[in-house]
C-alpha cells in the first residue's frame, strides 16, 4: 500500500517548493469538503490539488483540477486490500468525479453544487449528491445534504426524484465491468439519505471538523471486516506555512485515518523571483551612431553590423540565420534557443537591433523561426521601443503598435554562412513511468539516453534517439496481452523485457512551407519506440486565427521487441483529418478523426487549459468503431496529461518542458502514432495568439 501513496499527488517531491493556494480541506477523496462528505466548496480557479489519505485497508490517491471557477474534476486511483469477493484479493480502482457549482454563497444565501463520484469504471465509489454550504464569521461552516448511491446507506428514505418516475425508485447493483463506462443508469436513482458537517477554522491553519456520514461502507464490511460503528466521523486538519495540509481522523467510531494534501496554483511559480540575465539596456540613439561599426571610414577588417548583432543576439540565447537591411528597415530572422515566450525572445531581438543597427533604420522586423523554417513575422517600431521601455504598461502598448504576419522565406541575402549545416546533441538521464498495473500500480525505469540532430539545411533534420536502461521495474511486469484486437500496444511488456540499448526514434524529417498560411511535414525512418514509417501531414494555421486544419496520413509498420532496427509483420496506413481551436481564456480543442493502428476507425477529441506560463493540464478520450467489449478492460481509450515548463520550477529560462500522460488502462482501441513534431504544437506558440497571451514578458 505505501508503494501507491504518492503515486498520484507527488507530494513529497512538491511540497517544499510551490506557491501554494488559498486555505480549502479536502476529504479523504481528495475533492473540497469535511472527512468523507463533500460540501458545496470549490479551488481557486485555475488551482490543482494532490491528496493521499490512508485508513484500514484503503489508500486514496486524487488529483483535483479546478477546470472552470464554477466546475472541478477529479481522478483517483485507490488502493483496497481483501476488498474483492470472498475478502481475498486486492483491488485497485480508478475513478472520476465532478462537481458543479450552481449557487455561489452570499451574505444571505449559501452556497449550492451539485456532484458525482466515481461516474465511470467499476463504480465502487458512485454516489451522487446535491450538497449546499454557509459559513458564518469567516470560521465556521455547515453544509448539508442529499445523497444517492453510497450516500444513501444510512438513514435512506424514498427518492424524492420518483416524482419524476418509477426508475428513480431503485438502484441497479453491483461492480461495473469491464469498468471505463459512464454510469448513467445509476445517477441519482435508488434510496436517497441525508448528511452534513461542520467545520471550525480555529485559525489560518488549523481547523476541527465533525460530519454526520450517511455511507455505511457495506462492501468494505463484508469483504475485510470494516466496522462502523457510528455515523459520526472527526477530525483536525493543520495547514504548514508552504500550503501542505496534515489531516487526522477518526471515522466511523472505529479506525484512525491520516492524511496528506497539497493545492497550489499553476500560474504562480515553484521558484520565487526571476534567474535570467536581465535584458540589455536601451543605449542612447547618439552612441550608437558613434560605434564603430556604423562609421563610413570603417576599417575592412573590423567587425560589421551585421556580425556585431550575431555576436550579441548569441549571447542572448538567440540563433541569427538571415539578415537585411533595406532603406529604413531591418529584418532579422532567428530561432529561440533559451526563452519559453517568444514574446521576450522578440523583444531581446529587437533591443540588440536597436543598440547595433544605425539610426537610420528605424523599423525593424523579426521572424521567428524553428530549424530554419519560418513561421512568424513581427514588426516593431524603434521609436515604440523607447517610448514604452519604462512604462507600467509599456508591454501592451508596444504590442498595440506591433504588426505580426505570417512569416515567408524571402530575404534576398539567404541563410548566413556557418548556419548549416549543424549538430546538435544531449546526454543525459531518463525516468520513464507506467501507471495501473494490477500487479504494480507504479512501474519506472532510470537510465541515459543521447539524443542528436543533425540539420542540413532548413528544415531538413536528421534525428536519433538511443536510450540505456539503468534500472527499475518496468521490465519486471509478466502482464500478457489478452486483446482480441491486433496488438498494437498491449504488448508494451515486451518491448520492455526483450529489450536493453534502444532505438527510441531515428529519423529524418522535412519541413517547409508551402504557401502562406500553410505549414508541410514528411518525416520517415523510425518514427517511435514501437513503429517505424513514413508520416506526411500538412497544416491551415492563418497567422491571427484561433482555427486550424490538418490532415495526416501514415504508412507504420511494427518493429521488433528488442527496439534496434528489425520489424514484425504487422504494418497498417493510419490517418486523421483534425481540427483545432482555441477557446476564450486559457483553453483549447482539438479533434481527430480517422484511422488508428489497430484499423478502427474514429475521433479523439482534447481539452487543454494552459496558462500563459506555458503550464498545462489536459484530458482526453477516444471513441472508435471497436466495441467496449474487444477494447476491454477501460471500455475506450482515455486519459490525463500534464506539461509544466523546466522553468516553473528553476525560474532560468528554459525552452524545456516535463511531459506525463496518464491513462487509467493502455489497450489496443483507438492506439495513435507517436510522431514528432506534429505541425500544430510545432508552430502554435510562435503564431499570433500564442505570441499576445505572452507579450507582457517583451520587455523582460
């Protein structure tokens, strides 16, 4: 059990660094409220949550994420010992909850929400409920309920929703299987019953707590001897000076409980402050005039202009590949090799423009490009960047002067000399992770990987991957495949037993642009871990839109356990015709239609909520022809994921970002390649809307 405490929440890596929220308990469910009862309570908008709790036989791991001010969700993975039929055998459980906020508090009014637990999987946990909150005096809250489901064992009289017809009389019984389903059927039908608490904020950081709890816990009872032997639960939360929470109880008149919690807001950074050099001074127009390099009496062999800005462009982390200067304008095109906003890496640009370039010039342009290839154009006054240097909102208003267009090949000088061709590599280590193995909830393999890139000219790459395996137990697994599906993922085990030096990916790929507003891609060779191949994919990304279109199409074939350059027999053409849209706010869609690996045909439709430091937390699902029987255990493919910037925790700037997926089960269904650079994220950050969501760090 102590294997999966920290399995979801990540806590004892996190606590000490990050920011944390405002003061909210969560209940041993990991969701805001008393001990077990949840109340009409919320996170700070934007905020995520990690919660461990451990009692008899049971450890609930769940992160919550606060998705819309008024609506959070939640995922959890627990833990129970001699849980299944007959006391013997463990289960672990994976389940989803939601809840929605239907009546903020007033002076007058309490707070309303509305929730569901466990609504997909086996549903041991599923209960429904419509719960309302007041607090009085800044310190002291009362919440009472209506439950359904696991809520409703104690105390639980007719449903009131009957009204509305017979099926809400009764409850269908039993563990769903194989799980991953919605449980429609039982939401809010069968017996309801009441509940409620208190909570008393002794002060900032401690609070007592007392709930009447109408759940009986009757399978834990009947299959390890849960005993409850009252209704009422207590406990005591204290909160640390870094945003942790300790919680101790006392539940059910007859076992202890602990647990630890940790909310905190994305936007806010684990590491206070800034690291980064700060950005070069603004000289005087006059000096600049005077240097050197922009005399007329110039001697031959002293550095030009043009050298000079390449010089201190690369020692603000900015790669220059093209340069002109035509009449009163300069344009300079260059890749970010250091900030995680292009806002800044443009702003740098232009300051190290106007200290270099002669006074003459007086607009400059800057396209940003990402291995030779261009995507974005932005042209900036001189005079803009002297007026609004030292204004508060200086920013926003160098940015309501700025002209961003699309980004086209077409300096007359061409790439500078020394660009290509270029190698670039990294040796370092790896953590590799793998979720929900009945056997071994938490898998991970450690070792060194070497990555390297060799462009030979714009847009041409080749690229590799090699990775050792040190150690771990990712290989350990004896899991066999049981898909009547063709095994297109199922047989990860495999590839991590039978095999040691890898070959995660060695490629080449193509990019270039084919027409304004359209971006082309070819990459063929080893294309990931488990398949090698040829993907093409092209892209309709107008350069102010929040729409875009893409299509690709993909030859794959299966490659050998042992990850070095054999294939299997297997092979499949796979496509998807997908559209993107960014919402208002911090969200974005995406959905994907087409033909996956296992040659089911369907979609898979995304939701992200990224903050403008670059921060994501993201959900998935995909839905295929394969039906929930051959999928198997989970039903259809799902899934979490999160992005958080290498600089969000060290505050240098970094292009870097920590990637993890988590799928509650990997299965055959809905199975997608894993290209690179696909066009879309390729080019996103560097269009117009990714550009205005991170101007304000242009003067930075």
């Amino acid at each position: 059990m102590r294997r999966v405490a920290f399995l979801l929440t990540g806590t004892g890596a996190l606590v000490a660094g990050l920011t944390p929220a405002l003061p909210q308990n969560l209940t041993t469910y990991g969701t805001p409220g008393l001990i077990d009862m949840p109340t009409a309570e919320d996170l700070p908008d934007g905020n995520l949550a990690g919660t461990t709790s451990l009692f008899r036989n049971t450890n609930r791991n769940t992160v919550t994420f606060q998705l819309l001010p008024r609506v959070y969700g939640s995922f959890r993975y627990a833990y129970m010992g001699d849980f299944k039929p007959g006391g013997v055998g463990r289960l672990y459980d994976r389940s989803f909850d939601v809840q929605f906020m239907l009546q903020e508090e007033t002076a007058t009014r309490p707070a309303v929400a509305l929730g569901l637990r466990d609504i997909t999987g086996t549903g041991v946990y599923s209960s429904e409920y419509l719960v309302a909150t007041k607090t009085f005096a800044d310190r002291l809250s009362l919440s009472g309920g209506i439950g359904w489901g696991r809520l409703a064992g104690r105390g639980g009289f007719t449903n009131p929703l009957a009204i509305f017809g017979n099926r809400f009389k009764t409850r269908p019984s039993g563990i769903n299987n194989p799980g991953g389903q919605f449980n429609t059927g039982k939401w809010f039908r069968g017996d309801a019953a009441l509940f409620g608490g208190v909570e008393y904020r002794y002060s900032d950081r401690l609070s007592f707590l007392a709930e009447y709890s109408s759940d009986i816990y009757s399978r834990e009872t009947a299959n390890f001897g849960f005993k409850v032997n009252s209704p009422i639960n207590l406990g005591v939360s204290y909160r640390f000076r870094n945003g942790a929470a300790l919680s101790g109880y006392y539940l059910y008149g007859s076992t202890f409980g602990v647990q630890l919690s940790y909310s905190f807001d994305p936007r806010k950074p684990a590491a206070p402050g800034g690291q980064g050099r700060a950005a070069p001074a603004l000289l005087p127009v006059d000096r600049v005039a005077l240097a050197s390099w922009n005399l007329p009496d110039r001697p031959a062999d002293a550095p030009s202009a043009r050298d000079v800005l390449r010089a201190r462009l690369d020692e603000q982390g900015l790669l220059l590949t093209g340069y002109e200067v035509r009449g009163n304008r300069a344009t300079v095109e260059i890749e970010n090799r250091r900030y995680p906003a292009n806002a800044q890496a443009v702003g740098r640009a232009a300051r190290a423009m106007a200290n270099t370039l002669d006074p003459s010039v007086g607009e400059f342009v800057v396209i940003l490009q990402k291995q030779g290839v261009p995507i974005t154009s932005v042209t900036i006054r001189r005079s803009d960047l002297y007026k609004y240097e030292n204004q508060v909102d200086g920013a926003w208003r160098s940015y309501s002067g700025a002209r961003i267009d699309d980004g086209l090949p077409g300096l007359r000088g061409g790439t500078l000399d020394g660009v290509y061709p270029r190698f670039g590599y990294r040796f370092g280590p790896f953590v590799q992770f793998s979720f929900f193995d009945p056997d071994n909830p938490l898998r991970y393999e450690v070792g060194a990987d070497l990555q390297g890139d060799y462009a030979i000219r714009p847009g041409l790459v080749m690229s590799g991957l090699l990775r050792l395996p040190v150690f771990g137990n990712l290989a350990d697994t004896r899991r066999v495949s049981d898909s009547v599906l063709p095994h297109v993922r199922s047989d990860w085990p495999r590839y991590a037993r039978e095999s040691d030096l890898r070959v995660n990916h060695l490629t080449a790929e193509y990019i270039w642009r084919p027409s304004s507003n359209t971006f082309a891609r070819v990459t063929a060779g080893y294309l990931e871990e488990m398949y090698g191949g040829v993907s093409a994919e092209m892209l309709w990304y107008p350069v102010g839109s929040r729409l875009a279109l893409g299509g690709e199409i993909n030859y794959a074939r299966q490659r050998n356990f042992d990850m070095k350059f054999g294939f299997q027999d297997y092979d499949v053409v796979t496509g998807h015709a997908s559209l993107y849209y960014e919402l208002p706010g911090d969200f974005r869609a995406q959905i994907d239609t087409g033909r996956y690996l296992a040659g089911d045909w369907g979609a898979t439709f995304s939701l992200d909520r990224e903050f403008n430091n670059g921060f994501k937390v993201g959900a998935f699902f995909t839905l295929t022809d394969v039906s929930a029987t051959d999928f198997g255990e989970g039903s259809f493919d799902k899934g979490i994921r999160f992005e958080v910037p290498l600089s969000w925790f060290t505050r240098k700037p970094s292009r870097t970002r920590l990637k993890q997926t988590i799928r509650p089960i990997l299965r055959d269904g809905g199975a997608r390649l894993n290209v690179r650079n696909r066009l879309y994220e390729y080019t996103r950050e560097e269009r117009a809307n990714g550009l205005q969501a991170k101007w304000g760090r242009f003067f930075r």
